[in-house]
C-alpha cells in the first residue's frame, strides 16, 4: 500500500512539472495571454506590415501595454488594418503615431506608439492613420542596387576609374 502511495505523489509532481513546461512555452511564445485586465480596441492603417503577426506587442517606452488582435486587408484602401487591443489603463492621445519596429537578433517585430499632444484620448474603435510602415529588408537592398546601376557603375566602379 505505501509503494502505491508514493507512486501516485510522484505522478501528480511529474504532471505538474509537465504542466508548468507547457505553461512557460506558450508564454514565451506569445500564445497564452492569461491577463484579466480590461482592454480596448484599436485599428491603425499601414502600407506594409512585413512580417508582424497577431499576439504580437504594442509597445510604448520599451513597456508593453498592448497586444495586436487581428489583421485585416482594407479592400477600399488597400491598405493593411491592425487591430490591437490596448491595455485600459494606458490612455494615448488621439494624435498618436504607431509605427512597425523589429526588435532582438530574430527578428520579432513589433508595433510602436509614440504619444501625441491632443487633449482627447484615443477611445474604443478609434482608428490611428499616423503610421510608419515596417522597414522591408529585400526592398532597401534592391532600391540600393537599382541606384548604383542607374548612377553607372557598381561598388568597385570608383576604384577602376583613371
């Protein structure tokens, strides 16, 4: 009976143990949002949002006070709508601008709020139309080849001149 016993108390802590790995994957991955905290919600309109994805953060000061929720493709705009659920107790003005940052060696992107100077807050269901788009890598590049070629000549064109 006491081998029983024990075997049952070693069970329950190996599926805690089981339980809290998966608890602490699904946090670092972005995936389990356990907060209770009441939220609002936000749309902000880009030109190109790269490589952002839902649950990823909405920033402010390094500080985290949001999540996105959702994005959309605006068929009248053609522009991409970035629903984002704030955090109640952070209030941004109505004049502020949200632009697409990528942070660590990865390259998680993330959106950032940078606060305005208006009076009145931003509210449920407001839309954000200043926004900076997310920086393209492969487009940087190209349009730095297409101006080395259209000013006649490549990298090493200085150093074959007489």
């Amino acid at each position: 009976m006491g081998r029983s016993k024990n075997d049952v108390w070693v069970g329950l802590f190996v599926l805690a143990g089981l339980a809290a790995l998966v608890f602490l994957a699904l946090q670092s991955a972005n995936l389990a949002s356990l907060s209770l905290r009441s939220t609002y919600r936000v749309t902000a309109r880009f030109e190109n949002i790269g490589g952002l994805k839902p649950k990823a953060a909405v920033r402010s000061a390094g500080v985290v006070v949001g999540r996105v929720a959702e994005i959309q493709f605006d068929n009248t705009h053609f522009q991409a709508n970035v629903v984002m659920e704030m955090d109640a107790r952070h209030k941004f003005p109505k004049d502020s601008s949200m632009q697409i940052l990528t942070s660590g060696l990865l390259g998680e992107q993330y959106v950032g709020i940078s606060p305005g100077y208006e009076e009145e807050s931003l509210a449920a269901g407001g839309i954000v139309t200043h926004t900076q788009s997310a920086v393209v890598l492969e487009s940087l590049i190209g349009q730095f080849l297409y101006n080395q070629a259209a000013s006649g000549g490549g990298p090493g064109a200085a150093a074959v001149k007489p």
